[in-house]
C-alpha cells in the first residue's frame, strides 16, 4: 500500500514538475517576437491558454497584426472545444480591430456583434456600452453617419445610466463629429461644446485637448473665425500644460489656417513655421512637410514670391521623398507579410513533426529517467517557480509598454486623418478658385483682341474716326477693369457697359447694325456674370456680314427669368481671326457659379442664346 501511494505521489509530482516547466517556456517565450510565432501552435486545449492567447493578441494588435489575428482565432478554437466562454468577448473584439485595421468593415461589424451580444447576455452594461461606441466607429468610416449616431446614443444612454461621466467626452466628440459630416453644424457644434465643458468640469485635459481643436476646425469651416481663434489658443494652452508636443504643433497649424483664412497671411506664416519647427523636432515627417506647402502658400499671399519658391521646392522635394518612402514601406510590408505566411505554414508542419518524435521520445525519456527525476524534483520545483514568477514579471512590463505604444500610435494616426480631411477640403475649394479665375482672366486679353481688330479696319478708312473710337475705346476699357473681379454684375450695369460697346460699334457700322432692346424692368435688379451679353454681341457681329443690303438685326429682351439675344444669320464667307473664347468662357462660367447652363441653338434663319438671371444666393462659394 507504502508502495502504490509513493508512487502515485511521485507520478503527481512528476506531472506538476514538466508542466511547470512547460509553462515557464511559454512564459519565456512571450517575450522573444521571434518565438511569439511558435508558441501559441503548442498550447494545450485549457483556460490557460485562452487567456495568454488573448494577451498575447491583444499586445500585437499594431505591431503584427496577422499575428494577432492567428492568436484570437486559436483562443476562439480552443474556448470552444473546452466550453470556455469567459475571455469570448474579448477576443472577438480582437478579431473586430483586426479587420477594421485592414479595412474590411462588413467582418470587422461581424465580430463587433458578436462581442455586443456576447455581453448583453452577461448584462454586462459597461461594456455592452464599449460595444456600441466600436460598431459607431466602424460606421462612421464607411461614412454611414446615421447608423454612428444610433449606436452612440445607445452608448451614451448607458453611460448616463451607471453615471459613468468620464466616457461621455469622448461620445459627445464622436457624436458632433457625425452631426457635422451630415451637414447638420448646428448640431455638431452644440455636442462638440458639451463634450468641451464636461471635460474641462472632469479634468480631463488629455479629452478636452483633441476635442478643443475640433472646436476650432468647426468654427473655421464655418468661417467663425474669432471662435476658431479661440479655441486654438484653448488647444495651445492645453497642449503645453500637457507637455503634448505633437497637439501642440496641430493646434500652430489650426491657428495658421485660421488667420490664413482671414488674410492675415504674415501672421499665419509664423504660426506655421511654429508647428513647422515643433514637427521637425519630434521627427513628423508627413506632418513637416505638409506645413512646408502652409508656409509657401502664406508667403506667396503675402507677396514674398522669393522665400515661397524656395519653401515650395523644399515641398516638393520633401514630398516626392515620402512618396517613395511609402511605396518601398509598402512593398516590403507586402514581402513581410508573405514570409509570414509561408514560416507560419512551415511552422506548424513542423509543429505536428516534432509533437509525434517528441511523444515519443518523452516515452523513452521517462522510462530511463525516471529515478534520476526523483532526485533533482523537489530542487527544480523552487527554480522553477522563482523562474516562472521573474519571468511573469518581465512579461507583465512588456505588456505595459506595448499598451503605451498602442495607445500613442492610435492618436498619431487619428491627427494624421483628421490632417487629411483638412487638406482634401482646402484642395478641392482652391481647384474651383482656379479655374473660376482662369476663366474670368480671359476676358480682358479676348475683348482687347476683337477691339484693336475693330479698330485697325477703321483706321485705312476714316482715321479721324479712329481716334474718336480709341477715346471711347479708354472710357469702356476702363468700364471693363472697374468689374473685372466681380463674380456677378446686376442686369442694368451689363446695359449700361453694352450701350458703351455698341457705341464703338456703330462709329464702324452706322445702321447697318441694327440692335432693339425690350428688357423687364423688374429684371434690371437681376444678376449676370461681368460682360457676359457684351460677348453674345461680339459674337454675333464677328461671325456674320453686316453691309447695308445685308444688315445685322440683333434683338435683346427678358424672357421666363432668362436673358435672350437673337440675330439674324448671314455667316461671313471667310472665316474671321478668332480667339476662340466667348460662347465657351460664358458656359463654363455658368457651369462654376451655378451649376446651370446657357442654351445656344439654331432655330432656322436666326441664332438664338438665352443664359439664366441669377439672384447673389444662387452662386457656389467661390472665394474672391
């Protein structure tokens, strides 16, 4: 009976001993990366296992995302062959950040739910609440606001309800952010202020920093820009109490934008060489050279063309750096990735291999070192747990520091999108600008050209005349450069600059050019683009004979809120010397103000054009 019992005891004591030692090579090798790769495919199926699977995808979710994927899936495995549901939510949770990591939104929502309702069945609020506020996130990025705001609200709600106010920040954040990209600034303005004060009331400065710079990109897109200052000084301040150099330079750049936008380009530039500087320092390469295009732009405003040159080429040098730099990070992430693969697939054959030789060998082992495993047990017992606890330790500081890294990592990324978006939105409201001014900058060249051709076919025939017409030829031209950068001019103004030209006209033509006039006088108030019926009129005498027996009839009148011009037609048998500007420059100026456009038809005998009158709301926003 002596007998059996000690050798019970000591089978008993045999196990404990290898499995410690088992779980102390686990323990050792969670802090090698290397080793990471290797020894989740060994687990044994237990809740041991299930936790350190999901430690273990939770520390890798930004450093080796595939990694991370491969360890909540063998958790997930291995729980469910076990019937371990404790650690199911959390691991779902890993697998949903994985996908929403590799944009995969429609798996990322997947794994999401199923973390909800795996706590919603546990009554678990807290979380069921955290749950929420990931499935809005993932909505919000595919740009499906509606959807955001019903699940933060529900987050919200719960949040109330446990009287857990220092989360609701970060919701009411959210939650304005949604309002404002539906369009709805009111509303996004009034929760971005609620979710300002309630961080300021709980001392939340790390909250109130982001949420008071966007604050000032909302009061700025909304052209308020005294609340926009304001709120980018409240962000400096933060940021420097914080010691939060990379906000810091965020709210220098807000700050330039805003005084950018007010003109006050000199002061814009500083505070954009202040966050150009601060970028520079902490090694923001993306942020720094985008604030180098900000400082040449300021400088340019401000009419220092030479430093602005030398600031854009510092840019576009910069720029095309990083665009290179990106394709081999690109390129070689795709490489890593591949490797992976195929040593995970390697791994685990060899895996299987090596489990088979090692069953046996731990047979044979066993059986010839049994007596010499009685010895050395009890010493090995006390190395091996003071081993297993230092090595606890040292993993328990890994995990921390790449929780750390996480956390960092995740606010560089939402300051570079929220830079993004900035940038887009500038970008594409210069583009119009450009091409509104390309277009109003033709005008002038165009109506010179067709007046010194008028005036050179006077000349031979009646010099005195000529000079008569160069003098009334001085007061249009400068009738002309007085609305050159005007956007829209009222109907009357128009007649009034198309009875000058028309003037000129006749001094070449006399009666052969025939034009009648019937305008509303209600529609004398309504609006056109600068010389836009002054080209119609051009266009009509360039391209058609005018003689006595032969004269060109134009009639001008106001017609369904529509201007209307109508000539005759009798086309010239040459073609005349043309630039090629007017009926295409009025269309595209329509096209760019208002989105409508002028009718140009034949009907018969007679051209007709008839161009929209427009009232000053009508026009898109096109900076002056």
């Amino acid at each position: 009976m002596n007998i059996m019992l000690s050798s019970r005891l000591l089978f008993i004591t045999v196990s404990i001993s290898l499995f410690s030692l088992y779980q102390l090579a686990i323990a050792q090798g969670s802090t090698n990366k290397k080793q990471d790769e290797v020894w989740f495919l060994n687990l044994p199926n237990d809740t041991i296992s299930v936790r350190r699977l999901y430690e273990l995808s939770d520390s890798l979710a930004h450093e080796s995302s595939e990694l991370s994927r491969m360890a909540a899936e063998t958790g997930l495995r291995i729980a469910k062959s076990i019937g371990f549901e404790e650690y199911n939510g959390k691991l779902y949770s890993c697998m949903g950040r994985y996908f929403y990591q590799q944009g995969e939104p429609s798996k990322a929502l997947e794994y999401c739910h199923k973390n909800l309702d795996f706590y919603r069945k546990r009554n678990d609020s807290l979380h069921v609440a955290q749950a929420y506020s990931n499935i809005a996130l993932i909505y919000m990025r595919s740009e499906n606001q509606t959807e955001a705001l019903k699940y933060l609200r529900n987050s919200e709600q719960i949040y109330l309800n446990a009287g857990r106010k220092t989360e609701l920040p970060g919701i009411y954040n959210k939650i304005g952010g949604c309002y404002n990209e539906m369009g709805m600034f009111e509303e996004g303005g009034h929760y971005l202020l609620k979710a300002f004060d309630l961080a300021m009331f709980l001392q939340s400065h790390d909250q109130a920093l982001y949420i008071s710079n966007n604050l000032c990109n909302h009061f700025t897109s909304l052209n308020a820009f005294e609340d926009a200052k304001t709120y980018a000084f409240k962000t400096i301040q933060l940021a420097d109490d914080l010691k939060n150099k990379s906000y810091q330079a965020i709210a220098y750049q807000s700050l330039g934008q805003v005084l950018f936008n007010q003109h006050q380009y000199k002061a814009a530039y500083d505070w954009y060489y202040k966050a150009y500087g601060i970028n520079k320092a902490i090694g923001l390469r993306y942020e720094s050279v985008q604030l180098m295009d900000n400082i040449a732009e300021s400088l340019e405003f401000d009419g220092q063309l030479k430093e602005a040159l030398m600031w854009f080429k510092r840019y576009k040098l910069a720029n095309d750096s990083l665009i290179n730099l990106d394709k081999a990070e690109a390129m070689a992430e795709q490489e890593r990735k591949f490797q992976l693969k195929e040593k995970n697939e390697a791994i685990h054959a060899l895996s299987l291999e090596n489990k088979a030789k090692e069953a046996d060998l731990a047979r044979a082992e066993t059986e010839r070192n049994f007596l010499l495993l009685l010895g050395a047990l009890i010493f090995s017992l006390v190395f091996i747990g003071w081993m297993h606890y230092q090595s606890k330790n040292r993993l328990n500081k890994i995990l921390q520091s790449k929780n750390k890294q996480i956390a960092l990592q995740n606010k560089q990324i939402e300051e570079q999108n929220d830079l993004l978006r900035r940038s887009n939105a500038s970008l594409k409201e210069e583009n119009i600008q450009a091409q509104f001014e390309i277009l109003r900058n033709q005008i002038n060249p165009h109506f010179l050209f067709n007046s010194l051709n008028t005036l050179a076919s006077i000349i031979p025939q009646n010099p005195s005349s000529a000079v008569h017409f160069t003098h009334e030829f001085a007061k249009l031209f400068r009738k002309v450069l007085e609305f050159k950068n005007q956007h829209l001019i009222s109907l009357e103004e128009e007649l009034e600059l198309v009875d000058r030209y028309l003037y000129l006209q006749r001094t070449r033509f006399a009666d052969k050019l025939q034009v009648r006039q019937q305008i509303e006088a209600e529609s004398l108030k309504e609006f056109v683009p600068p010389f836009c019926l002054q080209l119609l009129i051009e266009n009509a005498i360039k391209h058609n004979e005018i003689s006595s027996e032969k004269p060109l009839k134009i009639s001008i009148f106001t017609e369904n809120n529509q201007l209307c011009v109508l000539n005759n037609i009798q086309l010239r048998s040459s073609r005349p010397e043309s630039t090629g500007i007017g009926l295409e420059n009025i269309r595209r100026r329509y096209a760019i103000l208002t989105g409508t456009t002028p009718i140009f038809e034949r009907n018969g005998e007679q051209f007709e054009v008839r161009v929209p009158l427009l009232e000053c709301e009508e026009l898109h926003e096109i900076n002056p």
